[in-house]
C-alpha cells in the first residue's frame, strides 16, 4: 500500500458551529494560510491518485478558495475536485459522499479532517508505514480528551471501537486516547461499512468513527498509531484553540527561519506567515509584521513595528521603524523610513533612500533617487539619482481620473513643490523650491512656478507706528 494507490477525501462541510462566525471554519486562517490548504499542503507531498474535498457550508466560498489554491505551482501536479454535502448528517454521512465521488481506481482511502491545522506530510506518512489492515487511524494521548472521540482497546490492546464523547459512558470519558479522524481504509470495505451506517446515537448523525466497530466486528484487523506530538493532530472548534495553534506555528516558523540564519530582536512578538521567505543575516526588530508572500533578501534590517504585506524586500535594505508596505519592491541597499508608506505598486531600485513620512503608491523611483522628508509620491516614475525635496507633492488626482508624472534622471525638485500630473520634468532639471508644476520642464532648464517675492520697505513702520518698530 502507498500513497499513489490512495484516494484522499478531505471533511470541509461543517460550519464549525462552535467558532461562532459566519465564515467557514476551514477559510479560517493560521499564520496566513487558510486550513482548508493548510490540509491540501499537508497531502500534497504524499502525491495521491487525486484529492476530493467535501463542501457544504459556505459551499462557494470553499470551491472558490480550492480554486485559487490549484492555481498554485505547489498544488499544479494534484487532481484535486469538490463535491457538496447539502446536509451535514454527520463525517459518515460526509465520507459516502466524498467516497462517491472518487474518480481514480485507488484501493485505498484515506480521509483528514479538514479543520487540524498542524498536521503535516510527516503524521500523514505514518499511515504507510506497516502493512495493509482494514483500517488504520492516527491518535494521540491528550491529557484533557474532552470533546473528542475516545479510542477503546479491548484486553490484548487492540483498538475495539471508537466512542464520541456525547455517547461515551463515564469510564469511557476517561480514556485519555482520542481519534484523530485521520484515517487509512481499504476501499472495499469502507465502501460497504458506510452503506451499513444508522444515526442510532446521542446527535442523530452518521459517524464516520462507526466503521471502527464494524471492522472488527467481522474480525478485520484495525490498527492506530499513536502520534507523539498532539498538538499535530489537535482539531481546532472554537477561536481560542485557533489563536493557541496559531501560536505555536509562529514558534515554528520563526525557529525555522532562527535555524536558517535569521536573528530576531524579540521572537514572541513577531508575526511571520508560513509563505514568507528571509534570508541569512537578516535581523528583524520587535512588534513586526510579515505577512503573506514577503521576500525579504539576506543582510536587511527591519527595526521594528512594521507591517509589511506581499512584499520584497531585496539584500542590504534597512527597514526603519514604524513602516508600513503593501505590494512593494524595495531594492538592495535602501533605506527607508522611519514611519514612510509604501502602497501596492511602489517599485524602489537600488540604494534609494526615504525619509520619514514619505508615502509612495504606484510609483517607480530609480537607483539612488531620494525623498527624506514629508512627501507624496504617486503614480509617477522618478530616474535614478533625482531628489525630491521636503513636502513635495505629486497631485496625481485630478478629481476624476488618475495621472500619470515622468521624472527624469538628476532631477532636483526644491522642498515644497506641487506638480500637478501629468508633467515631465526632464533629466538634470531643477524645479525651484515652491514651485506648482502644470507644465513640462524640458532637461537641463530651471522651472519656476511660483509669485515673486516683493519686499515693500517702510511699510511695517506706516502700518504700526514707529514706536512699535523699535520695540522688537
Ligand atoms: C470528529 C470525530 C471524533 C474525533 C474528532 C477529531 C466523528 C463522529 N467524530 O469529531 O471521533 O475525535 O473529529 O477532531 O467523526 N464534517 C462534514 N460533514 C458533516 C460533519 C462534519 O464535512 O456532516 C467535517 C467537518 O467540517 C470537520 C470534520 O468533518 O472538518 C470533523 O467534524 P467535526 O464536527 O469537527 O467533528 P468532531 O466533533 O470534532
Ligand atoms: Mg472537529
């Protein structure tokens, strides 16, 4: 028996009642990645004949989320299909259906919970490890079992049947061994365990866990392999045992990052989503925020109280605190911030240095060009080595339409500058400080857009009287 001869189908129909929210459980999140892919991710390695995921509710949600995820590279070789449960009569109920619509020819089935967010291809592996039984599950000790189902072993300790908590006597409750819902089963007698199904229990439903007792009823070998680490198998039902999976997957990934060459000021309180990538001799401040598919090369510095959203962060770059980036570039060797926005589309080159209080959006700004303090900069490209003064804005918003400004290489824009886009300001230009920019300033020439200054002389001493001149 191997993975490639297995048929996977994945329970996603619950609402997750216990969560109390509108959302799906499975669309709920853990360091970034929904646990609906978080399963497929933990299958994926194990390359299945094909994976069926039961949907219910929030059917359209789930299908459109399964559907984003085959889109990506890691999931592109899998044969990964829905189908929808329309009532939730139970993980029996659940399993026939999804057993229903296994398309491959595969003589084995396995099927995972799609709401245990930790478990990975190494839990998944250990159903293949021993030869072929009827049916093979994964469980775990946990000091406080309740909730789940207990496994009951009879006298030589084989696994007997397996009991949910609402129909478990008070000896039974005591059993600290819980099913995981991960199972192994031959397709044959899966197949017809499930036709043999009654509700005859506490919540009126369908189990799954019911096939346990059938099979050793007919004298078929049923075997669980006990995980040593729980929390791999732990499911999560309510917020608070999201949030504490959640936290001990952040451990993980900053330990990862840790073992790979990564120095943190302060590890508990930094946010690293599974997808985000740094490298060596980076060291990443406190309070920061690293979220969904960040990049950030070897050598940078991130000091802190930041939030950074899809970005890429290229080597040598310094962070400065208080930052904020969504869909982003920053290019090797910058420097930006303290406290600068950077807003989906901003593409920094190299050695390109930001001040504080500069918001970029939709902008290009070439190698070494400069803003260090209080600017707006969007949808404009600046060349490389070009200046931008203090409080200069780009007005890119006429009102109805966004505008598009050029800025050439060595430009100099003077502090306090407007240009009102669209405009081309020329390389080597100068704009002078002040100055409100409606038209092309070729290359090479100084625009100048702004009253001149006239002194009137005597006029404070006519307005107030002599006497009050002297005073000052
Ligand atoms: C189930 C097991 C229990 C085990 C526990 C481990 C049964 C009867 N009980 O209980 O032995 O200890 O998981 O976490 O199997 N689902 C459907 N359709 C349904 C009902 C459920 O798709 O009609 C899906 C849910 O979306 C969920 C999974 O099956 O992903 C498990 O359902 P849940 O209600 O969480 O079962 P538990 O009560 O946790
Ligand atoms: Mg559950």
């Amino acid at each position: 028996v191997n993975s490639s001869n297995t048929s996977f189908i994945v329970l996603a129909a619950g609402k997750g009642t216990r969560m109390k929210s509108e959302l799906p459980k499975v669309l709920h999140k853990v360091c970034g990645k929904s646990l609906i892919e978080r399963t497929l991710a933990a299958i994926a390695p194990l390359a299945p004949a094909e994976i069926v995921v039961v949907v219910g509710y929030g059917a359209k949600l789930v299908e459109s989320e399964i559907a984003e995820i085959k889109t990506r590279p890691e999931f592109s070789s899998l044969t990964i299909t829905t189908i929808r449960q329309e009532t939730q009569n139970g993980t029996g109920d659940a399993a026939r259906i999804g057993l229903a619509a296994c398309a491959a020819a595969s003589e084995y089935i396995a099927i995972v919970p799609g709401d245990v967010p930790l478990l990975g291809q190494a839990e998944l592996r250990l159903l293949y490890n021993e030869s072929a039984v009827a049916v093979r599950l994964l469980s775990c000790y946990l000091a406080e079992p309740r909730g789940f189902g207990r496994i009951i072993r009879n006298a030589a300790n084989h696994v007997e049947r397996i009991v949910e908590e609402a129909d478990a006597s008070e000896s039974e409750r005591k059993v600290t061994e819980i099913n995981s819902s991960v199972y192994l089963l031959e397709r044959t007698f899966l197949a017809q365990a499930l036709g043999a199904l009654t509700p005859a229990n506490a919540q009126g439903e369908l189990y799954l866990t019911d096939v346990v007792s059938q099979a050793t009823a007919e004298a078929r070998v049923v075997d669980a392999v006990v995980v040593k680490d729980a929390q791999r198998l732990a499911g999560a039902n309510t917020i608070v045992e999201l949030s504490a999976l959640e936290q001990l997957q952040r451990r993980r990934i900053v330990e990862s990052h840790q073992l790979s060459g990564v120095s943190f000021e302060d590890p508990q309180t930094v946010y690293v989503d599974e997808q985000v990538q740094i490298g060596a001799d980076s060291w990443i401040g406190a309070n920061s925020r690293l979220y969904g598919r960040t990049t950030i090369g070897s050598s940078v510095v991130i000091e802190g109280d930041c939030r950074i959203v899809d970005s890429e962060i290229q080597s040598g770059a310094v962070i400065k605190l208080g930052s904020y980036l969504a869909e982003s570039v920053v290019g090797a060797n910058s420097a930006i911030g303290p406290f600068v926005q950077l807003r989906p589309g901003t593409v920094l080159g190299a050695e390109v240095k930001l001040g504080n209080f500069v918001e970029v959006k939709n902008s290009k700004l070439g190698v070494g060009a400069k803003a260090n303090h209080l600017a707006y900069i969007g949808d404009a490209s600046v060349g490389g080595g070009s200046n931008i003064g203090a409080g200069t804005i780009f007005c890119n918003y006429d009102g109805v339409k966004k505008h598009h400004s050029q800025v050439g290489e060595n430009v100099f824009i003077g502090s306090n500058s407007v240009v009102v886009s669209p405009v081309e300001i020329g390389d080597s230009a100068y704009i002078a400080a002040g100055s409100t920019i409606t038209k092309d300033v070729p290359s090479g020439t100084l625009g100048i857009g702004r009253a001149r200054q006239t002194n009137i002389e005597g006029w404070v001493e006519r307005k107030r009287g002599k006497q009050d001149v002297k005073k000052k």
